[in-house]
C-alpha cells in the first residue's frame, strides 16, 4: 500500500474506507467523524469545502456526504482558471503540455478505439462541415472538442484526461472558440478529416501527423488571438 502525507483528517478517511459500488461510497456525518477523530466539526466542515471544490465529495441535503470516484479534473480547472486570471499567457504555456500530451499519447489512444467511436468520429465530422458550408456559417467548436477528448477517452488515465478536459475550458475562457476566419476553420477541419480518415483507415502514423501539423496550426493562431481578447470576465 502506497502510504499518503495528507494534512487533511477528512481525506484520510476518504482515503481509508473501502469503494462502493461505481466508487461512491457514503462518509459518515461531519458530528460523528468528528467523535471518532477528535477533530472539531469546524475545521472538518472546512476541510469537507476543500474536498467538495475538488471533485472528491458531493455533499446533498438528503443522501449526506459521498466520495466520488477520482476526476483530476476539477483541481485542474480551479488551479488553471486562476492562472488564466491572473495572466491570460499561462493558456500558451498550458496549451503546450496539452499538445504534447496529445501527440504522446496519440498511438496508445488510437488503437483502443472501436468501431462505434470510428461511426461517432465521422458523424461529428460530418456535424462539422455541414455548420461549415451552411446557408449560415456557423463555428463549430462543440464539435471541435468532442473530436479531440472522443479520441483519448479509452485512455485509462484520470490524469491525461484531466489535463485534456480543463484544456478546453480554457480554450473556451479565452474566446478562442468565438473568432476564426472562414478560410482557417476549413484549414483546421481538413486536418480533423485526414486524423479521421487515417485512424478509420489504421494509418495511425498518418494520423498522427495530421495531428501535429494541425496543432501547430492552432498554436500559431492562440498567440495573438489571446492578446488581442479582452479581459477574461468582462
């Protein structure tokens, strides 16, 4: 067993009892954790906030506390979310490790896909350049998300994951998903095809490559695009 330096009582007891069915077990209340631990109901309320904020309990009226099952997620995002208030560049600096965890972890993601996610690849494809070519254009980042996060989600790595989802919080944050030119949206969905086309096909190097020219792309695009967006919040 791993031994853990938490200076938290309530995660310790997160940690010590055993998973439930889906890996949400139920914690006994604040006032009898508190006997058994001798530890004061106000600093295990506040301990119980920290725990809620990343995503490792949910507290309801009714059902009392539970643990989750382990998101990096929410811990990402709050720390991200500040950065990004603080100075909207760490998104560049964040945009890095998300790009090179995506080429990384491109031919391990890649191979675990199955036949539905190949049919699913395709219709978001399809979603795509029919907001494209339509009578009103319109942008289609939703689409644009799904494509990347259906592609690493066989993955089973709550960290990757993680990084991956709070990504496109940012990139959403800093209104990337709100400006582009006709001419680069075709440019990106081109690439998106070929990353599909390949992977369908089994040409997973070709696959790849598509995807770090087409994150290149991207790259190229965010740095002025982020300095040119007004303040995040307002």
């Amino acid at each position: 067993m791993v031994r853990t330096r938490l200076n938290s009582e309530l995660l310790q007891v997160l940690v010590s009892l055993p998973n439930g069915e889906g890996d949400s077990t139920r914690i006994p209340s604040l006032v009898d954790l508190s006997q058994q631990s001798g530890v004061s109901v106000a600093r295990l309320r506040e301990q119980l906030e920290v725990a809620r904020v990343m995503g490792l309990v949910e507290v309801r009226p009714r059902t009392g506390i539970r643990r989750l099952q382990y998101s990096f997620y929410p811990a990402v995002q709050h720390s991200l979310a500040y950065a990004l208030e603080l100075d909207r560049g760490y998104f560049e600096k964040f945009a890095e490790l998300r790009n090179q965890l995506e080429a990384a972890y491109w031919h391990q993601a890649v191979r675990l896909l199955t036949p539905q996610d190949h049919l699913e690849l395709k219709q978001l494809l399809a979603s795509a350049w029919s907001k494209l070519n339509g009578s009103q254009i319109e942008i289609p980042h939703a689409e644009h998300r799904q494509l990347h996060l259906l592609i690493y989600r066989r993955l089973d790595n709550p960290f990757v994951a993680g990084i991956l989802e709070a990504y496109w919080e940012a990139y959403e944050a800093v209104g990337l998903n709100l400006y582009a030119g006709l001419e680069y949206l075709h440019e990106v969905w081109n690439y998106h095809q070929r990353m599909v086309d390949a992977v369908c096909a089994g040409d997973f190097n070709a696959g790849y490559q598509a995807l770090v020219e087409h994150t290149d792309l991207l790259y190229i695009r965010s740095k002025p695009a982020i300095m040119d967006h007004p303040a995040l919040g307002e």
